[in-house]
C-alpha cells in the first residue's frame, strides 16, 4: 500500500494484524509493531514509531505520523511495518512499498 501525504502534513494510519489463518492477532506483552520509513532499503531511518499492546484500540492499533515526523525533503521514500514478537521473531505485515511526500502549497498559519 503507497501511503501519499504532503510535507508537513498529519497523517492518520490504523494497522491492523493477522495470524497466519487470517484470524486477527492481538498483540501481547513484548511484542512491537514497528513502522519505519528510509530514504532507501538500508538507510538511514527518517520516521519510526513502535506499538506495543496497550496502544490497541478495538483490535486495531491507530498510529499518527506528526507534521515534525512529515516534515521531510519531498522525495520517494520506502516503508514497512512489521510484526517482533517478544520471543525476536520478525513477520512482515507491510512488506517494503513506496512512501511519498508531496511539497505543500498552503501552510498551517496562512491566511488570505
């Protein structure tokens, strides 16, 4: 999934995980979802965020990237999210895709 959003901009993801049976899978204690965004596959990491057990929302886990997190060169970037359980294994739910930031015309603050 290519996520898209403007420089600067808030921008609101709900991950969701599942079991190999296609079942949803709720994160237990140790366990991380990490989402990380680098310029390319090896780099150096430009966002990252962790979600743990107690940020579950309704078997869901809501994850908000900040304008400060957005506010990035606009370029094509890469993404994933995965899945660390506290035994370390490591699954994928995003596999690597494209993250893009878009220049913004308009500004927080501007007025007519």
């Amino acid at each position: 999934m290519i996520i898209t959003t403007q420089r600067g901009r808030t921008v609101p993801l709900v991950i969701s995980v599942e079991d190999v049976d296609g079942e949803p899978y709720t994160l237990e204690s140790g366990d991380k979802i990490r989402f990380g965004v680098r310029n390319v596959s090896g780099g150096s990491k430009l966002i990252y965020k962790e979600l743990t057990s107690e940020d579950e929302v309704d078997g869901e886990y809501p994850l908000t990237l900040t304008p400060e997190n957005t506010n990035i060169t606009p370029n094509r970037y890469l993404y994933d999210v995965s899945l660390q359980l506290s035994s370390g294994e490591l699954y994928d739910i995003v596999s690597a895709d494209y993250f893009i930031v878009k220049d913004s015309v308009t500004y927080k603050g501007d007025t007519a």
